[in-house]
C-alpha cells in the first residue's frame, strides 16, 4: 500500500509540475536566447501564471512603481513553509530586531527558516538579470534535485523579479526598436527610471523613489532577510562574473560578524563556481563596502548580508571574444591593483 501511494503522489507531483508553463513558454523564446528580451506584461503574465498553477509559489502586489506598474514579490518554498509565513517572519523579526534573549534567539534560529531576497533588473540596461529571475522562479518552484527540496525545505525565497518595471519596458522597447541597425548594442537616450535614472541604485539611505520605498518596507519592516542579493552586470572586461569578497576599503561602522557573513557567503559562491569548473570568477576586485547607501550596502546596517553580483556583456546581441586579445591579468586602479 505504501509503495502504491508513494507511485501515486510522484505521479501526481509529475503531472502538476508537467502543467506548469515555463517562461520559453510563455515568452516564445528561451531566456537569454540571442536577439530576444521579455517586457514586462510578459514577465507579469508569466509569474502570476506559475503562482496561480503551483502551491509553492505566492505572489504579492507590494506597489506601484513611478508611472504606476505593479511591483510583485514572489514568495516560494514548500506548501507548508507558505502556510505559515507569519511564524517564519515574526522568527526573522524577532532575530533581527535583538529583543530576546539568548535562549530564545538559538531556539528561533534553530527552528525557523531562512530568509533569503534576491531582485532583478535594477539597471535596465544591464538586460540580463531583470529577465533570468522568470528562470529562477521556475527552476526552484519545479526542479526535484534533492539539493532544491532542501533548499525549499529550509528557505523563504523572497524573489523580486523586477524592481525597475518602467526601466525594463524602455530598455526593451528600445532595443527591440534598434535590432538590426547601428544603434543595436546602445542604451535609450532617456534616463530609464522616470526621474533618476541609473541613480535609482544610489537612492537606498533616502527613500526618495516610490521603487525603494517599496522595497525596502519588506526588507525593514516586514521581512528582514538574513541574505540580500543585488543583480548587476558591469562586470570587469574578460571577467564573466565578479562575487564577493569585496576590495579594501570596507567601512569601519559596519559590523565584523556582517562582513563576515559576506565573505562567507561570496566564498561559498566561488567555490560552486570551482566544483564546476566554470572559468572567469573574481574576487576582491572593484567593488568595496565603503559606501552604503546603495540597494546591497544599506542592509548592512541593518545586519543582513548584502551580495552583490557582477555579470559581463549586458546585451542580448551576441559578441565574438577573440582569446588571442585576452590579457594575461585583470587589474583596476580604484582597488590598487
């Protein structure tokens, strides 16, 4: 009996996640596919589909960017970790608000769950990111390794798939205006945030962009995640991806064990990177923790762990690297090297 019910509820999950359109459906193309990007209706249709089809994904409405589209979070773990998200947060509010004493704080991070926000498409111009978190959600909702179930098991995804929508649009209806012509790989001649711009990123310890206040009402006020992880895609020329740890300096004001915590969390990155023999990682690079009033630095006065990536190439037109041109060594003078 057992092993029948066992075959029945594999093929149950089976057909339930075989009914779950994937972006490349949703879309006509595969995420990333050369020549091609998603707009926003799009990725709005695709993630409110996925939460309506899958009892591990919840979608929230947490605001309306500067001219007026929906900002969504997406929550996604296991049905039973998503039916009780007010314990898991009052645990991470409890934890971060160090209220409690030192029996009760070992106890909640023993038993509760961890908090992990990741958004996209922050800079709308660096096109990749605002449109592999469409991927992501699909992969953690659907995907049956026994790493994902633990990781669903364990973790609040927090998922705000695109924290720029109006930049988003511009962006892609630019470049969709452009395919074919000279101007293809160039950004829009308008800033792609109504009022700022690419200082969108520079807005985290005033608040001045409805975006940001949105944003940061869960991060602050509501959810409080251990993890923040910012999407870029600057990365350093040859490099495919810059991860933590950060270059010298790092502000004295921001606490060690926070630091810490980044260090860690960029190290553990690396090293999957190395398992998989994946080239083209840098570290200590660039990048600091001395300035913080930007969207992964701001947490850490909070003391969450901000994370910051970099990726190379930010458009969907596809570019030749010759290797006879790559340099020997990648070096920046704004970290001394």
């Amino acid at each position: 009996v057992r092993r029948r019910i066992f075959i029945f509820n594999i093929l149950l999950i089976s057909f339930v996640f075989g009914q779950l359109k994937s972006p490349e459906e949703v879309f006509g193309f595969k995420v990333g596919a050369d020549y091609k990007l998603a707009d926003y209706s799009q990725m709005l249709t695709f993630h409110r589909q996925l939460a309506e089809q899958s009892d591990r994904v919840r979608l929230e409405e947490i605001g309306v960017s500067s001219e007026g589209k929906p900002m969504i979070l997406l929550f996604i773990s296991t049905p039973e970790n998503l039916s009780q998200l007010d314990q898991w947060r009052q645990i991470s509010s409890d934890l971060s608000r160090a209220r409690i004493d030192e029996e009760t704080a070992k106890s909640h991070a023993k038993n509760g769950k961890a908090i992990v926000w990741i958004d996209g498409g922050m800079h709308a111009t660096e096109r990749a990111h605002g449109q592999m978190t469409s991927e992501l959600a699909y992969k953690v909702a659907t995907e049956e390794t026994d790493e994902m179930q633990k990781i669903r098991e364990n973790v609040i995804l927090l998922l705000l798939p695109v924290i720029n929508p109006d930049g988003m649009d511009i962006v892609v209806d630019w470049y969709r205006k452009q395919l074919g012509t000279a101007y293809e790989t160039t950004g829009p001649p308008v800033l792609y945030q109504k009022y700022v711009g690419h200082d969108n990123n520079r807005d985290w310890f005033m608040h001045n962009m409805v975006e940001t206040q949105n944003a940061s009402f869960q991060l602050y006020n509501r959810w409080y995640p251990q993890i923040v992880y910012n999407h870029h895609q600057t990365g350093p020329a040859w490099a495919r991806i810059f991860l933590p740890p950060f270059s010298d300096p790092v502000n004295p004001n921001i606490h060690p064990g926070v630091t810490t915590g980044v260090n860690l969390v960029g190290t553990a990155m690396a090293n999957r990177f190395a398992m998989k023999k994946m080239g083209g990682v840098v570290s200590d690079f660039q990048y600091s923790m001395w300035w913080n009033g930007g969207m992964r630095t701001a947490p850490y006065y909070h003391n969450q762990i901000g994370i910051l990536t970099e990726t190379s190439h930010s458009t969907p037109t596809p570019r030749y690297y010759d290797p006879e041109k790559k340099p020997k060594t990648i070096g920046s003078r704004r970290s001394g090297m």
